[in-house]
C-alpha cells in the first residue's frame, strides 16, 4: 500500500500508513523503508527523505542497500541537488552503472553536461554496453546542439552492435493490446487516428496549447520538431483510445520511457477538452490526468 501510494503520487498517505503501521507495533523492514523513500523522491520531501533514510540504521538496525541507495540519488537528482547525488552514490562500495544512470537522466533533465559527462565515464566503466546510458548521454548533447558529440555517440553505439529501443505505448480496448509506435503506420485505423489527432490539436490550440520542441532531439527545424511531437506514440495510443471507447471511460495508457515535458502538457489539456480521466503509467510513475490537472504536480 505504501509503495502504491508512492508510485502514484500520494506522498503525504505513504507516510501516513508509515507511521501508522509503526503505532500498531510493527517494525519496518528494507522494503517498507524502500516504499517510503521512493514515496519522499516523488514528491521532492527532501527533508523527509533524509530523515527516513538516517533512521533505518539508527532506529531500525537496517543497513542500507542497493535500492536504498537509488530511491536518495533520485531523490537528491529530481531536486536538482546532483552533487549531492554524486557525493552519495561515490560513498557506495560498488556502484553499478544502474544507480549512476539515475543521476545521468537528472543531468539531462538539468542541463548538466560536465557532470554528465562525468557520470557516463563512471557507467562505461561497470557496464561498457549500457544502452540506455549511451542514448542518454547523446540526448545530452543534442539539447545543447552538439551535433559532433552526438555522432561520435550513435557512431560507437552503431560499430558496439548497440541499438536503441523505440518508444512505445500499449492500451487495451475490448480485452485486445495495441501497441503504437512513434509515426508508425502499421495500426489498421492509422488514418482515422491521424484525423482524431489533428482534431484535438486544433481544439488543443484554441486552449492556448504552444508546443515544446525543447525536447525534439533532432537537428531539423522547428515545424519537422512539431510534426514528430504530434506523432509520439501516448499520443496516438489515447487518441485511439478516445475514438474506441464510450464518452467519460478512463483511458489508460503504458509507455516503456518517460513521458516527454510537451506530451505531458498535451495530455493534460486533452483530459479538460475531451471530459475524460487520462491514466499514463510511464517508466517512473503513474500519471492521472484530469480537467487538465496531473497528478504528479509537475514532479517527474
């Protein structure tokens, strides 16, 4: 219960079933300590964090592990506190290239490419065919227009025999999975998908919606960014959802990365327009949609 309240954002319930399960006499152990700290890291309770993860040694005879270890990098790393981050994670006996990916993706997020570039080294060295961390790294660069850098990454990906996974997005309509890829043209309503999106970009539009190609790492200009914006796979997967279901049903949508800053604005003004709940579990969390409000409070 706690790691569910957690993942979806309730912050302030996780710490009370906490505290609650404390006053009723029993003792927390590695995973419920994992629960709360993951509950403190999505809601940016730094403090509480901290408190929580001093106690499981002090109070609770609980040596700090692993997943310990992860829930405080991403912790200090969604703050924006990445030498702290940094700090904690070098006082590990043996960081994997898994924990110090966290604080990469927070590099990304805060446009820290010397600390970034610190960090890949650090994972390279652990885990040389780490996938995610080399398509990280390149989205780095590519946010700070270093087009070079980004080649020479894709380049040593390509002759590593390394390649990226495509972002997707699955929904179940009537008992039956569908899965959307970005642009991709495969879905048998691709046609029909494409008008229900360019009708809620007009209505999205008329609400005021600018899109975010910050983003778009591409080296195109900005209506190419716009165009492959549209086309992200959440986006076509609840459209379909939309089009497929009965007015007022929640949409509910998996996606295997994490959601873009632009989709998310999207999404929220789709929930407002359309009248729906919009429910997007992505690789961190759980988003819930609705009149154009998110769940997360902006905290991803």
């Amino acid at each position: 219960m706690i790691m569910g309240c957690a993942l979806h954002g309730y912050a302030e319930d996780a710490i009370s079933l906490f505290e609650q399960m404390k006053l009723e006499g029993i003792r927390p152990n590695h995973v419920a300590i994992t629960a709360i700290l993951t509950a403190c890291s999505h809601a940016g309770m730094i403090d509480e964090g901290r408190r929580y993860f001093d106690r499981m040694t002090e109070e609770y005879g609980i040596r700090p592990g692993l997943e310990h270890y992860a829930a405080m990098a991403d912790l200090y790393s969604r703050k924006g506190k990445l030498n702290d981050a940094y700090q904690l994670i070098s006082t590990m006996t043996t960081p994997t290239g898994t924990i110090w990916s966290l604080l990469l993706s927070a590099c990304r997020v805060h446009k820290n490419v010397d600390l970034a570039e610190k960090v890949a080294s650090k994972i390279f060295e652990v885990d040389p065919e780490n996938i995610g961390a080399r398509v990280l790294l390149s989205n780095i660069y590519a946010n700070e227009g270093r087009w070079k850098e980004v080649a020479k990454v894709r380049m040593t990906m390509r002759n590593m025999g390394i390649r990226k996974n495509p972002a997707c997005s699955w929904i179940e309509v009537k008992n039956k999975i569908h899965t959307f890829i970005a642009d991709d043209k495969s879905h048998p309503l691709h046609d029909e998908i494409n008008n229900a999106l360019c009708e809620l970009q007009e209505k999205m539009e008329l609400a005021g919606y600018v899109a975010d190609t910050s983003e778009v790492l591409h080296d195109v200009d900005d209506e190419q960014k716009k165009y492959l914006l549209y086309g992200h796979s959440e986006r076509r997967a609840i459209a379909f959802g939309i089009m497929s279901t009965p007015a007022g049903t929640t949409i509910r949508v998996i996606k295997n990365i994490r959601i873009c800053v632009d989709c998310h604005t999207a999404i929220k003004l789709i929930s407002k327009i359309v009248g729906r709940e919009i429910v997007v579990r992505d690789n961190s969390r759980f988003h819930h949609f609705r009149d154009g409000e998110c769940s997360c409070g902006e905290y991803w």
